[in-house]
C-alpha cells in the first residue's frame, strides 16, 4: 500500500507542460481575460507583447544588487523583433520531488519537466502563425504520459475586426480552465490503481476552433477536434475489460465561455465554463475568481466527466493567493477527487492539499516551493513530502 501511494504522489508530481498561472489574472488590473497576455486566447504558451511586459521586471532580488543590472536589462529588452512580427518566447522547469528506486524506498531526484521554446509569426494583422516544441519530451523519454505530444501549433485568421477569428492546427481544445500545474485534481482523478487523466499533459489533436473576443468582458470559443490522440487513453468497461475513452476515429466538439465584468469598483472576477463531447464520453468543467488587484483572490475550479457504462469523475478545486509582494505569492490549494467505475461497488475518494509560494528571485525565474498531503481515503495513511521547481521564462 505504501509503495502504491508513494508512485501515485510521484505521478501527480511529476508532470509535463505547465501552462499558466489565472491567478495572475485576478490580481493584476488591465483585464481577466487570456488574451490579456497570451497570444493563445484559453491562455498558456507564448507570451504576448502585452503580457511578456507586465512581469518581465519583476524580482525579489535587485539585479543591480548582484551587478547583473545590464544583464537582465539587455535580457528583458524586447520578446519581438522586425516591428513585432515576429514574437519569441520560453518556458524551461526543473523539478526536484522524490519518486520510488526500489518496491519501499524512495530517493529525491530531478527532472526536466519542460524546455519549450515558442514562436510567433505574423507577417500581416490578420494573419498568424504560433506553435511550441518541448523538448524535454525527447529528453525524459521514460517520464512521457498517455497521450501526451511533443509539440503544438496552430495557423490563426481573422480578416474582419468585428468577426471572430479562425484557428486551425494542432492544439488542444478548449477543456477545463488553464493552470499552471496538472497535477490538480480538475487535470487528473484519483483511481483505484494510479489515476484517471482528464486532460493530459500536453495533449493535442487536429481541430479548427472559432474564437470570439471582440467584447472586452467576454470570451467565447467553439472547436471540432479529432479524438485520435484522445483514444489513447483507457478506461475500463461495466465488464471491467479496458478500452479507449473515446473512438480513434471520431470527432469531438468543444466549447469554451467566459465572462469578467467589472461587478464592484476595485474587484476583479471572472466566471466560466466549458463542455467538451465526443460519443457518449463527456467533460464539462465551471470556473469563478474573485480578487482585490495587488492583494488577494480566491480561484476555484468543478470538473465532471462521464463515460457510459464506464466511469463517472467529479473532482474540486480552490485556492486562495495572497500577494505579499510581486515577487513573493504564498498559496493554499484544496482539492477532492470522486472516480465511480460501473464494476466497482465503493467510489474512490482523495483529498489533496498543497501548501506553497511563488518566489520571484530574479527577472524570469520562479522558484516554487510546495508542501502536498495526498490523503485516499480507501487506505489507512496520507503521503506527504515537500517539492521544488525552478521555473525559467520569458
């Protein structure tokens, strides 16, 4: 038992992509939308020119503390070259988290989770072109997960400012909210024997998607999406016999919808949902914030899934961030995953918390520092340790 939680808690730590950060979002006041500061509206990956600017300053340490001042200001000079037509942009973190050598021992080691660099071309105002490549996916080749992809890129059209713009190309679709961790349990559920994936990490399929976002306060998306890479993934059957969560073959549609007005002067929110639909295989998720700019907010996040005949998930999330300084964002997160198998007489129920802050030491690098208590109730104890990253963006 102890060696089954201790890969569990691995697994949940050790993932690849991570996107975004919402929480961002509600504390800081030029808008809640993605597409504040992504070039992607459902957020993650490149940064616009908007948003690689709001944080490119920011640090706990002074570089001219440490005579790096022209360093970091030639660094941070500009993410665009050629009058912005083209946008560059990375993402690499190191993990350091414990995970099993032997059938009941456990060693602390590192791992590369992610080396992505982004590109940006868009040679007129109608017309782009963005993608990333994780390298690490090539690197940490033992450490890959089902259905996950080394790349992602899409071709974008919008020729008329009133209309909503075209998106065609191989990304992900618009499932759940974007966070910057995928071991939450909105991402992942806690089965029997490991966990169940509800968006993998880095998962992609070839799909076209509409997105509107002409409304300042709002943002919508619809998209149709292959489910080939999705069948990947298993689940079992009333009979108990594996098979694919959706058909190699078929077609999935997805839809994406959020409001952010501004209800209370001096209060920022956002409230959403999305619904994602492929055979008799469904996720549909509901998400709110709420905050005070520069302080405090409060995110949280509710995901269903159902398979017929197969698998019922209901998984929560909330956490809470307070913003002591830019530069040094302490969190709570609690979370509760549900997973009903139709051959199974008891649910599975987990309870996680992580205890955690985001430490800015330096323009463009994060450390993360998290305390996680896993607890499934099905077994007599809890597995707890503590988690380093290091994240290096820009």
């Amino acid at each position: 038992m102890k060696s089954l939680t201790l890969i569990l808690i691995l697994l949940l730590i050790l993932t690849g992509e991570l996107d975004t950060r919402p929480q961002y979002s509600i504390l800081q006041t030029y808008g809640t939308k993605c597409s504040a500061c992504h070039v992607n509206v459902q957020g993650g990956g490149v940064r616009s020119i908007a948003g690689w600017l709001s944080r490119k300053d920011i640090s706990l340490i002074d570089p001219e503390w440490i005579a790096l001042k022209r360093f970091f200001e030639n660094l941070t000079a500009s993410n665009s070259f050629y009058h912005d037509k083209f946008v560059f942009g990375f993402d690499a973190r190191i993990q350091s988290a414990r995970w099993p050598k032997g059938p009941a021992s456990s060693e602390r080691d590192y791992m590369l989770m992610q080396a992505s660099p982004y590109l940006v071309i868009q040679p007129f105002q109608w017309l782009w072109f963005e993608g990333f490549y994780n390298i690490a996916y090539d690197l940490e080749k033992a450490k890959r997960y089902p259905a996950q992809q080394p790349y992602a890129f899409s071709l974008n059209l919008k020729p008329f400012a009133d209309f909503p713009s075209l998106r065609v190309g191989f990304f992900q679709p618009p499932i759940g909210q974007k966070w910057d961790d995928h071991t939450m349990f909105v991402r992942t559920a806690i089965a029997n024997r490991g966990r169940h994936y509800i968006v993998p990490d880095d998962y992609a399929d070839w799909g076209a998607q509409l997105d509107y976002e002409n409304i300042p306060w709002l943002s919508l998306s619809l998209g149709a999406f292959s489910g080939k890479n999705f069948s990947i993934l298993k689940v079992p059957n009333k009979e108990g016999k594996s098979i694919p969560i959706v058909e190699e073959n078929s077609i999935g549609i997805a839809t994406r919808g959020m409001i952010s007005p501004e209800l209370i002067s001096g209060v920022t929110s956002y409230a959403g949902g999305t619904f994602y639909l492929n055979g008799d295989y469904y996720i549909s998720s509901a998400f709110l914030g709420i905050g005070l700019p520069d302080k405090v907010c409060l995110i949280g996040e509710y995901v269903r899934t159902q398979k017929e005949n197969s698998r019922l998930t209901l998984t929560f999330t909330t956490e809470l961030t307070y913003q002591i300084t830019e530069s040094l964002l302490p969190f709570v997160r609690a979370e509760r995953s549900i997973l009903k198998d139709k051959n199974e007489n008891n649910p599975i129920y987990a309870n996680h918390l992580v205890i955690g802050a985001h430490i800015i030491l330096l323009p463009s690098i994060d450390l993360l520092i998290e305390y996680r208590i896993l607890d499934r109730e099905h077994l007599p104890k809890y597995f707890s340790q503590w988690a380093f990253q290091l994240h290096l963006y820009y």
